[in-house]
C-alpha cells in the first residue's frame, strides 16, 4: 500500500514533465524542405500522377524539383510559390515567351 502512495504522489510530476516535453516538441518542431512526389501529392492534395504530370510538363528540374540518384524530391517551398502565383512560369509560358522574344 505504501508503494501505491508513492506512486501515486509522483503522477503531478510525471504529468508537469509531460507538459514540459510537449511544450519542448511544438516550440521545436521542423518542416521539412524536401518531400518525396507521394508526400507532394498528400501535401497539395493531387494524385501522385499528377504529380508525375507537373513534373513532366510544368515545373522545371532544378527549380521545382531534383533527380538525385534518379529519385525525385521536390523543394517545398517553390510549390508553395508555384500554388500561390499560379503556373505564370510553366515551362511552356517561359519557352512561349522566349519565342516571342527571338522574334
């Protein structure tokens, strides 16, 4: 019984350490940079085909994405900019728009 007691007393302390860990991994959370095309897909809410889709036609290597290795990763923030601005710098605007330019 005596140990149901201790046990008991030490449950405020246990608990005001989980709050403090809890306080500790929200102030210190880290967001990723780099996603996989399945973790684009849930992030911007496609499918991953058309994932594969942008990547094909509208977002440009090196910008939007890389092929280390041949494995896709695609830098999160110009998706970000790629949502909020629209597709303005598909890569057929750009090459439309040096087209005209040569002209």
């Amino acid at each position: 019984m005596e140990d149901f007691i201790k046990i008991l007393n030490e449950i405020p302390k246990i608990s005001a350490q989980l709050d403090e860990l809890i306080k500790i991994q929200k102030e210190e959370k880290i967001e990723k940079k780099w996603l996989n095309v399945e973790e684009t897909a849930h992030y911007i809410g496609y499918s991953k085909d058309k994932i594969y889709k942008l990547i094909q036609d509208e977002w440009v290597e090196g910008v939007h994405y890389f092929k280390p290795s041949g494995r896709v990763i695609i830098d999160k923030n110009k998706i970000d900019e790629w949502i909020k601005y629209g597709s303005s710098n598909s890569v057929n605007n750009i090459v439309n728009s040096l087209m005209l330019d040569l002209k």
